[in-house]
C-alpha cells in the first residue's frame, strides 16, 4: 500500500507504472482530486428570545454528519449540520462549527449570539458626545461621537447616518463624524442594526457662541449723513455696542475694555476683536472716521449773543463753543468798562453775575480771542445781552 500527504488542494495525476523487467505493463494514470474542506456560518450574529431554542445552518463541502458544534470553552452542544434546537438561555455566546473529514482535515467558522435584551441594551444605553455644555465657535470643527455605554455593542454591526447632512465635514458613515456649523442647531445620527433592521435616532442640540460685536460713535460725531467725523484735536470715546460682559476686548490700536478715548490727528480706521468665556473671536466691521482740519473763523468758534440766566436751567450760562479750541481768553465789560467776567477755560461759563450778583437785563461787550488747535488766531469783538 503506498501513502502520499498533499499540502495544498488541487488536481493531481498520479501514474503507477510496472518496472518489472519481465512481461511489464504499460502505465495507469489516474486524477486524484484533492479538495479544500471549508464551513461557513451563514451569519456572523444571531439574535434571540430570551430561552428560546435556536437554530444554526453551517455551508460546508464536506458531510453535514461530520459537523459538531462546541462553545468557546469546549462545551459539545451538538452535532450534525444544521444545529438545531440550541437554547442559549440568556447569554451572549460565542459558538463554533467545527468539521472533521475521513482524513482528519479540520475547519471551523464561529457566529455570536445575542439576546435581544442586549440589542435592548445597545440602544438604550447609547448616546452622541461632543464639546461640554454643547457650545462652539461659529464655523470652528469639532467632533461628535456616538458610543456604546455596554462593551457588548460592537459599532461594526451597526450603520450611521448623520443629519444635517451639509454640517458634516468628514466621518459620515461612522460612529465619529467632524461637524461644522455657522447657527446653533440639533445634530442626529439615525443607527440602525445591520442584522435586525432596527434603527433609533439619537440627537446632539449644538449652542454657536457668536456674541454681536460693533462700535458706537458719539451722536455729536455723526454727520447729517450719518457718517462718523472726529474734528483735529478732539477726544471723542468709542464704545463696544451692544455689550457683552462675557467678551474680553482688545482694539487694533492695543487698547483694551469696551470703551477707549481715542485723539486721532489723521483719519483713523479702527476695529475691536470681542474673545467670549468659550475663547470664540469675533471682530467688527472695520469703522473709518475723518479727521476734520479746523477754518478757526466762526464757522468753527461761536459765542451766542444772548443768554437768560433765569434759573430755569434753559440758556442759563455763556459758553463758547467750539471743537477746535487749544487756547483762549474771553473778557466782558459793562457799560463803564468794568471786566464783569474774564475766562481762559472753555468749559467756564458766565452765570449772569459779578461778585456774586445777578446783574439786571442789559447788554455787554466781549472781546474773545483764540488759539486753534492748529496754530491759528481768531478774535472776535461784539455784545451779548442778559434777557430773563
């Protein structure tokens, strides 16, 4: 009797020839087929009913009486292909076909089994994390995850569909998605299991941190056209509008806070970059203010020519007003030549009075000289009168 081992499946031809020196025979071939035994489970997981006997079909090229079936600690818990009438009770096991042929070739395939409380579990305990408290910056990415809380949910068996599909910047498909959004919104992912069918939607509700952020002008420095205007050597504030004590500030010209004072000599162009509690920039529109050159003649300097120091608190106190005002000296007379009030401080006015007395109606002399921010002179003479 003569034995041959193959390693490897396939057709082989073997020929026996006679090598007697007497009478020999001419030589017999035959195709000896040698095939590769295989088993396959048709499913890689099988759920079920609590204590509800299952069934198990195995492919295989080799006798169906050949076939056992064990669990992972060895347990035998049948034989013959299919298995039938497993009861698992109501654990999640791991079982395997094994099939051992006349030659004593061996293969095995495995199928896990789950109880449907456990898928119960899978989607129960399953939920979308992202940043903490849900809060981003407008159209920063970040991620979201879906995950299982129970070990025994395995994301390949399970597909993922995310939604707004336009937020979705990579990962769709999978467990682990990068999102982006410009307005706070709900994300969902809908999962469904690959071998039941079932499916849930589970959401994730996304905050945008985008605070407002602009720049307010005082109303005196607005034009007639609603334009903004800072007058040569003027001091005018500019305030963060609307406000938000959740914003750290920092200008463009390096000042800090919600309010700066600014004194401009040319045109300035300014912005203010707001950085909320979430460490989200945002920055205003760029804001342009002209600087206007002072005339120093009285298109720019005005002194009124009456006033009514009455105590109504309407016209009660002279000022000269201007924007272009460095330096000056108002001196007013009575009718005798006596100085009843003299000023070099624009911000002093004339009550009415002189030594602490309210003088009657009548009218003044003035003599007001000035020096513009610019360098240049004006003076003016004239009368203002005290009507009450």
């Amino acid at each position: 009797m003569i034995s041959h081992t193959y390693d490897m499946p396939g057709t082989y031809v073997v020929t026996l020839s006679d090598t007697s020196a007497i009478c020999a025979k001419d030589p017999i071939s035959l195709d000896v087929l040698v095939a590769q035994l295989y088993i396959n489970i048709l499913e890689d997981t099988i759920f079920y009913n609590v204590n509800t006997p299952i069934d198990i079909l195995a492919e295989t090229n080799g006798s169906d009486d050949d076939v056992s079936w064990c669990l992972e600690d060895g347990t035998n818990i049948g034989t013959g292909n299919p298995l039938e009438g497993f009861n698992p009770g109501e654990d999640t096991l791991t079982i395997i076909a094994k099939i051992v042929d006349g030659f004593g070739c061996e293969e095995r395939d495995t199928v896990i089994v789950l109880p449907i409380d456990d898928l119960d579990d899978c989607f129960d305990e399953a939920q979308v994390t992202g940043p903490e408290l849900g809060v981003v910056c407008a159209d920063e990415e970040f991620e979201l995850c879906l995950v299982f809380s129970d070990e025994d949910c395995f994301e390949e068996n399970f597909t993922y569909l995310w939604d707004p599909k336009d937020c979705i910047i990579s990962g769709q498909g999978t467990p682990k998605v990068v999102v982006s959004t410009s307005t706070s919104k709900t994300i969902s992912v809908l999962l469904t299991d690959l071998n039941s069918g079932r499916d849930s939607i589970y959401n994730f509700d996304v905050e945008v941190s985008n605070p407002m952020v602009g720049i307010e002008v005082p109303e005196l420095n607005i034009d007639v056209n609603g334009d903004p205007f800072v007058c040569l050597g003027e001091t005018i504030e500019l305030t963060v509008n609307p406000f938000d004590p959740n914003c750290t500030y920092t200008w463009s010209n390096g000042a800090t806070g919600p309010t700066i004072e600014v004194s401009p000599e040319e045109t300035l162009t300014i912005f203010v970059e707001c950085v909320d509690e979430f460490g989200c920039t945002v920055i205003s529109d760029q804001l342009t203010i002209p600087v206007i050159p002072p005339q120093c003649n009285e298109s720019d300097i005005f002194i009124p020519n009456a006033f009514s120091p009455n105590g109504d608190s309407n016209n009660d106190i002279l000022f000269v007003r201007s924007k272009f005002i460095q330096e000056m000296e108002l001196i007013i007379t009575n009718r005798w030549g006596e100085d009843v009030f003299v000023s070099t401080d624009q911000s002093l006015g004339w009550d009415g009075t002189y030594k602490g007395t309210a003088l009657a109606p009548d009218a003044f002399a003035y003599c007001l000289k000035v020096m513009c921010v610019n360098g240049q002179e004006f003076i003016k003479a004239g009368n203002v009168s005290i009507i009450k």
